[in-house]
C-alpha cells in the first residue's frame, strides 16, 4: 500500500524506524538482518533506525531536546537523518 499511495503522488518514500531494540542495533550482523527484512517486505530504503532512549522519553516533549543536548548521540542520529534526508530529496 506505501509504495501504491506514493508512487501515485509521485512521493519519494523512505523508512524511519522509531524506538527500536537496542540489542538490535549493537549488532552489525543483527543490524543489517533487521534493515534486511524491513527492505525485502516494504521495498523501500531505510532512512534510519533510532533506537530507544529513556532519557528522550522521560523529557516527555518539555523542550526541545536536540538543542538542550546537541551532543547526545540521539541529536547526532538526527544531524545524520538530516542529511539523509536531503540527499534523498535532491537524487529523485
């Protein structure tokens, strides 16, 4: 359904996982197993997997948390999404 409604808009498409396991991401093998799966099922490149941060979600969205803490690596998995995101953009 992603790839029909986007493709229909003429929508570049990505995924931006959210919260995912830890454990998950310390592997490269479970790493690129995981983006491996997510790839073959939707189709579609992966932007980024963030992983879960207690200390974001204890903030609970009371400020801005990459400008409180720019170097916290959830801020620096932004910056890298960031450019990303503008590549992603301008190759299409």
């Amino acid at each position: 359904m992603t790839r029909e409604l986007y493709t229909l808009f003429e929508k570049k498409t990505g995924i931006l996982m959210n919260k995912v396991s830890t454990e998950i991401l310390a592997s490269k093998k479970e790493k690129e197993k995981f983006y491996k799966h997510f790839n073959s099922v939707h189709k579609l490149p992966i932007l980024e997997a963030i992983p879960c941060f207690c200390d974001v979600l204890r903030a609970g969205g009371t400020y801005i948390f990459a400008e409180e803490k720019p170097e916290h690596p959830f801020t620096k998995i932004l910056d890298k999404l960031a450019t990303k995101i503008e590549h992603f953009c301008v190759l299409s």
